[in-house]
C-alpha cells in the first residue's frame, strides 16, 4: 500500500475522532451554544422547568360501618365470592362450593372453617385463607364486596 494512502486514512480517523471535542469547545463555560441558532436547534431544547404543582389530596377512605353481622346471626347465610359459593354453618364450620355447584342437600361442598373476631372475619379452605371485613350488614373481601346469595 502506499504511504500517502496510510496518512490520509489515518488523519481522516483523526478528524472523526476528534469531532466530539471540537464540537464541544464550540460552547462557551456557561454551556450556551455561541454558534448562531437554527429553529430546529431551537425546538429541540427541553422546555424551562415550570413551579412543582401541589399534589391532588386522596379521597377518604370510605367508612366502614359499625358490625351487624357476628357470629351467631351469620349462620344459615349464603353468599359468593368470586364464582365460589360460601355457606355458613354453626360451629364455625361452613362448605364452600365451586362455581356451578348449586348448595343443597344431595350436593357435598368442600368443608371450610370460619371464625369471626369484631369487625373482621376469617374463612380456611383448601389450604387458602381469606379475610373480610364486616362493614354493617355486608362482607367486604379483598378484592372487594362478597354478595349475599341468601
């Protein structure tokens, strides 16, 4: 290969190489461009950092009622959480059936247990627990309100 080739590739690697540098001597020290200003250069400039707005304030929660359900008037109810049919029995037992199970006498549900502690009522089956809270007259689950079926 030829010398002159050799020293014209290398000083255009040079040049590539050096760009980022001159392109930064081109500002001055308080960073503003000192080269004249296209729109587009323009446009492209984040916009001025505006005054940091008040957060919005959450809603309340909403208030749970006093309990009117406990355990001694919460047996002989029906209700569903989910697909699945939850039906109360003394003693803290209860049956809990799968979706499309309709309770009833030829009809077995899977045995469960519950307990109730103030405002707050705990049912096991299979192995899963869930929690609810009693709010009045009604059953507020996890994922939200549990109908009453009957």
């Amino acid at each position: 290969m030829n010398k002159g080739v050799i020293i014209g590739i290398v000083v255009v690697l040079a040049v590539v190489l050096a760009l980022p540098f001159v392109a930064r001597l081109g500002k001055d020290e308080e960073g503003v461009d000192t080269k004249a200003a296209s729109p587009a250069r323009a446009a492209s400039k984040p916009a001025p950092k505006s005054a940091p707005t008040r957060p919005q304030p959450i809603a309340p929660p909403r208030p749970i009622a006093s309990p009117q359900l406990n355990a001694q008037n919460i047996v002989g109810s029906v209700w569903e959480y989910e697909g699945y049919t939850l039906q109360f029995q003394g003693g803290g037992q209860a049956s809990v059936y799968l979706p499309g199970m309709t309770p009833g006498p030829n009809v077995q549900g899977i045995p469960a247990k519950w307990s109730v502690t103030g405002a707050q009522l705990k049912i096991e089956a299979m192995g899963q627990t869930i929690e609810a809270k009693i709010s009045g007259n009604q059953l507020l689950g996890p994922e939200g309100p549990i109908r009453r079926v009957r």
